[in-house]
C-alpha cells in the first residue's frame, strides 16, 4: 500500500494548547511547517452546555474519580465529525506497536480522542466504535501524551520526513527484533571508569557482508536477552533454534 503524502489528524481534548508540543520540534515539527502533515484540535469544553462549562461526571455505581459525559462528547463529534479511524486513547486499548503504527499511516486521516479523568463513559466509545490504543501498560493523566507519542511514531515514518528509509527497515520492531548497538568516533574511548574501550573490530574491517552479520547476530543476542517476548515470536516466524 502507499503511504497518503499527506496526513491529517483531528484531536479532541480538553488540553488544545498542549498541541503541537513536542510534535512542533525537531523532525515532526519541521514535516508540520512543510506541510507533510497537518493538525487541527478541538476544544472540548466548548461543547458543554452550563455556566460551569462541565465535562464530566460521577460514575453510576459509585467510586472515586469523574467521567467524561457522553452528550458532550457526542455533541463535539456531530460538530467536528470524526475523520478517517477514530481512536480513543486508553490504557485499556490494545498496545501501539511499530506494525500498528505502520497500519496507522496508510490512512490520510485520523480522529484521536484523548481522555481525562477516569476516562470517557463506555455508550460514547460503542455509538463510535472507538478504536481503543493503549501505549504501554501504565497510567498517564491524560490522553494527550499518549496522543503525542502515537504521532510521533507515525509522522518520523512519513514520506520525505526522515531521508534514508533503510533507517528504518533495520530499526528496533521492524523486523520483529531489537536493533544491534550503535558505535560512532573515537574508535577507542576510555570511560569515568578509566577503561579503554574499543569499537568492535568487524565493524572497521569495511566487509559490508561481515558487518551485516555481525548486526543480525547482535540483535538476535540483544532481543532474545532484553525481550524474550519478542525473541519467542520471531523463532517461531523464523523457525530459529533456540
Ligand atoms: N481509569 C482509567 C483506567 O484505569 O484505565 C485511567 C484513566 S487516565 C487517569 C485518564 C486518561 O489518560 C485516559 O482516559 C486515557 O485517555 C489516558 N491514558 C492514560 N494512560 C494511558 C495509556 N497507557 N495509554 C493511552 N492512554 C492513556
């Protein structure tokens, strides 16, 4: 599939000022000023009804904490309808990976909602079909970081944002492996620790075929130690021996 040349992302939150944020900066900031994509944020609040401006409310069955109200929520929607997949950012929803992220920016819209709260009321997310993506398993404040990272992940993967796309395809999760380990000048640097320290050799023999091995071998070692998780999915795939 194509990736769109462009990508346009609605958010919905009661932060808008916390956006673009980071993704002003550096290489998705720059993609923003060119135009590589675009983004557009609704105030939530302004869809309340009363004095107080309220967006929520306590939960039916009692307990701590607010819910975000369905009515205003959908009154929000009807007045900025969601664009392509509506996402509502939980920690409840299923895990943003690197293949999720891929899936993502086939689309030349998203709609992304970000809770507050203890979230939004459950009817809200059904009438919508909310796609529910969680970023890791612990719990922020507020969707909006979430929302961030979700970009983040997307915009560095778009057409003419990062120049070299073999970058990519070697990178951490692309493959279904942890990338290998990075080494720059000096070749030899001594630490806080007083030792010297070499790069290793093959990597300054200039045998690209050695080097390649070298990496693949090295991401193997370094997955199967730091994510067995990871290294059981890709022997399986790969039929690798243990
Ligand atoms: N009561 C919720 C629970 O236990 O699942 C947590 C609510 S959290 C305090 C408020 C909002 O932050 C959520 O509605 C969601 O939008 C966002 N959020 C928090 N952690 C997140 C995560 N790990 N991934 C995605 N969004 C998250």
């Amino acid at each position: 599939m194509t990736i769109p040349s462009k990508f346009h992302i609605k958010i919905l939150t009661l932060f808008p000022e916390m956006f673009p944020g980071m993704l002003g900066m550096s290489l998705a900031g720059k993609a923003l000023e060119k135009g590589l994509w675009s983004l557009e944020t609704v105030q939530l609040r302004d869809y309340a009804e009363d004095n107080h401006k309220t967006v929520d409310d306590t939960p039916f069955g009692g307990g701590a904490g607010m819910v975000m109200k369905p009515d205003l929520l959908d009154k929000a929607l009807r007045a900025h309808q969601p664009i392509g997949r509506f996402i509502y950012m939980t920690p409840r929803g299923k895990p943003l990976t690197q293949a999720l992220v891929r899936e993502l920016i086939q689309e030349p819209q998203l709609t992304i909602l970000c809770g507050r709260y203890e979230g939004v009321d459950q009817r809200l997310l059904d009438a919508y079909q909310a796609e529910e993506i969680c970023i890791g398993d612990y719990v922020l404040s507020g969707g909006e970081p979430a929302a961030m990272i979700l970009l983040d992940a997307c915009v560095r993967l778009l057409p003419d944002v990062l120049g070299n796309m073999e970058t990519h395809n070697e990178e951490s999760f692309e493959n279904g492996l942890l990338e290998y380990p990075h080494y720059t000048r000096p070749a030899l640097w001594t630490g806080p620790d007083g030792v010297e320290r070499a790069v290793p050799e093959v990597l300054t023999s200039g045998h690209h075929g050695k080097v390649a091995a070298w990496r693949q071998a090295e991401s193997e070692v370094v997955t199967k130690a730091k994510r067995p998780d990871l290294w059981e999915q890709y022997r399986a795939k790969t039929k690798k021996s243990k």
